[in-house]
C-alpha cells in the first residue's frame, strides 16, 4: 500500500487471493462523494447512508488496485 498524491495503490504481491481493510481513510460523508477503485471502476464506499470508516477489498494473485477519493 501506497500513496501516490491523491491516489491510493494496493498490491498484492502473492500467487493467493488476499482481503484487504482499509481503515482510516476520509470516509465519504456528503452525498456524491465516494472511493473509486480505478481499474474496475467499482465504486467500493459511498457518501450516506453507507457505512464510515472502512473499506474492504479482496485482491486476486499479483493484483494490482489505485482508489481515488472522488467529490
């Protein structure tokens, strides 16, 4: 895991699955604001009513994942 500038980036580095939490990030608070996992383009948190807080997320073998906290 690492920050590059606004961008999250996830690897897993490993020939099995893994499932990440993330916990800690800015949760999405207000309507329209959410995380986006870029190369699914899967919106992985919510603004309300989802839960705050935490994100979880399961890599495949030698995944990797970039989230971007959009508004």
């Amino acid at each position: 895991m690492k920050w590059f500038a606004d961008r999250l980036a996830l690897v897993n580095d490993h020939p099995l699955p893994v499932t990440v939490r993330l916990s800690g990030l800015k949760p999405p608070a207000q309507r329209g604001e959410k995380w986006v996992d870029l190369a699914t383009n899967e919106t992985v948190a919510v603004g309300e009513p989802a839960p705050r807080g935490e994100v979880t997320l399961t890599l495949r073998p030698y995944d990797l994942r970039v989230l971007i906290f959009s508004e």
